[in-house]
C-alpha cells in the first residue's frame, strides 16, 4: 500500500522531530513541529506546548546521555506511530516506547505514549524490538 502525499509529510514531520527536538531534547525547536494547542496525553508529562518544552529542558538536565533509538515507524492518515529504544545513560536497559503522534495543519496537535521497561531474561527470548 503506497502513501498519499499527506502521509508522506505527516511522516516527515514526525520523524524530523525526533532528529531536532527528542533526540537532542532541544525545546529551542519545539515551536517548528508541535501546535499551539498541543494536546498531551503522557501520563509522564503536564499538558499543553510550554509544559512540553520544560519537560523536554528536564529531562536533558537529568540524562544529557539519553539516546532515542526509532526501530520503526507507521503513518495512517493523520497519526503516525514510532516505536523506539531509549536508553537513558550508558549501560541502562532503558524501555520499549510507542509514540502515537496526530497531526493537523502541518503541526503535531496531539500526543500518546506507552512504556515498557526492557528487561534481561524472561520467558520470551524475543526481544522488544
């Protein structure tokens, strides 16, 4: 199944906030990819733009080593789906994470999130990833 030109840009835009904002946590470009009226549904994170890029400054304060690694990624329609690896200093195990991410108007307007810690051993030998 091919993707509509839409697709293609909400995909762009998604994946191009990973590379300057969430990889770098670097709230300084938040503005070029998430609306106004950013809606957050982290249970991690406070509502709304401002409190995304405070969360973001924290975060960078707290793990300067964090590394976001995208496995995969899916657009259907107007939301896109990552699932990535964070890990968030040398040597942590880190989690599982799937982004759901809706866009509107050429911005990201909305946010889910789910975490899984990744763990050693276990009855599965599949990994996560």
């Amino acid at each position: 199944m091919s993707r509509t030109p839409q697709e293609e840009a909400n995909l762009a835009l998604v994946m191009g906030l990973f590379e300057h904002v969430l990889g770098p946590m670097d709230s300084a470009r938040v503005d070029e990819f998430v609306a106004a009226d950013y809606i957050q549904h982290s249970q991690l994170a406070p509502p709304g733009r401002d409190a995304l890029k405070a969360f973001l400054d924290m975060i960078r304060e707290q793990t300067p080593e964090a590394v976001h690694d995208v496995k995969r990624a899916f657009v259907d329609g107007d939301h896109v789906t990552v699932h990535y690896h964070v890990r968030r200093w040398p040597g942590d195990l880190g989690w599982a994470v799937i982004d759901i991410f809706r866009v509107e108007d050429g911005k990201i307007a909305e946010h889910w999130d789910v975490l899984q810690d990744v763990t050693e051993g276990g009855p599965n030998p599949n990994g996560p990833f």
